[in-house]
C-alpha cells in the first residue's frame, strides 16, 4: 500500500495487487455489464484507491477497489457489487471529518459503471472479468460524479501497462487527478 501525501491536503491510499482489508462487500446484488474487447488481457490484477480531496468548507472521498482475470474471451465483463447497508469504516484517511462506511449504494455502483464504460469507450478493453467488490462510501463527502471519476481511475491503472507501481509515478498521476477533480 502506498500512501499519498498530495499537495493541499489532498491524500491518496493505493494499492497495488492487494486489497484493502475491511472493505470486501457484502453484496446485496450486482450489476453485470460486458463490453466488447479489443485486445488481449493483462495478467491477474488487483488494485484498490482511496482519495480524499478538499474543497474549502467540503471534501471528496471514496475508496473503491477491483480484481481482474484475464480470460481468452473477446469481452470485458464487469460486475459491480452495490450494498445497501453499510457498517462502519474506520480506517478511512478522512479521520473523523466524515462518517465512512464500507458499500457502495447503487447510485454509486452505476456510477462506477458509467466511468468504466466512458474510459473502455475512449482506450478499448482488455479481454476478461472485472469484479468491482471493495468500496467504502462518506455520507457527507461522496456523491455520483467522484465515484464515476473513481471508476475510470480504477479501469485506467487496472488495464495501463504505461502507468509504474512506484510512489513518485503514481504521486505525479494523482496530482493531476486530484487537481482536474476540483474542476
């Protein structure tokens, strides 16, 4: 795991083939979408992210997190687990600025799929599937818009060979991100 100290008090978790401990949901159903690939899959991947971007008087949060197999399939299926009920998260890197628990409601999980479904639109998809089952959500900091930029995020480092493992790549990338969220 990688923790990101970004400018302006912006903070990002990585991790990179692992997953947070704590967040696996417990599914109260799923959301299966497949997509047309264009090239081979990548090896077995796991990676999950947590940022946290402040806004003057507001922030954003969210934590989301995914494993991918590769398949000889010519699709991408994506499944997104949503959650309904939530139980308390308290590892967050928000502290005690907002009430964090681990889910995903299935706004948020359509959400996901509309940024995994706009960065397979504008890169293409790798053959195999996607399972989208670790999230944790902030009642006063997340909402529709940061969970479709978490889920383009989260396909862009599943699926981009050009993006390195290393903390000074991946600070120089959520810069930017963090940076075009307050936008």
């Amino acid at each position: 795991m990688l923790n990101l100290l970004l400018s302006r008090s912006r903070k990002a978790r990585i991790w990179i083939d692992d997953l947070p401990a704590g967040v696996l949901l417990e599914p109260s159903g799923h959301i299966v979408r497949r997509f047309t690939a264009n090239r081979t899959s990548l090896d077995s991947r796991k990676f999950a992210v947590e940022l946290f971007i402040p806004r003057g008087a507001r922030f954003d949060y969210g934590l989301i997190g995914a494993e991918l197999f590769p398949t000889e399939s010519n699709a991408l299926v994506t499944t997104i687990c949503y959650s309904i009920v939530g139980r308390l998260f308290t590892d967050s890197i928000v502290g005690g600025l907002d009430e964090v628990k681990v889910g995903l409601p299935l706004d948020y999980a359509d959400a996901v799929l509309e940024g995994i479904t706009g960065e397979t639109v504008e890169g293409g998809a790798p053959g195999g599937e996607l399972r989208v089952c670790w999230a944790a959500y902030g009642k006063s900091g997340s909402s529709v818009f940061f969970f479709r930029l978490l889920g383009r995020t989260l396909l862009k480092m599943m699926t981009g060979a050009a993006i390195q493992p290393d903390e000074k790549t991946m600070t120089e990338y959520f810069e930017k991100l963090s940076t075009a969220a307050q936008r």
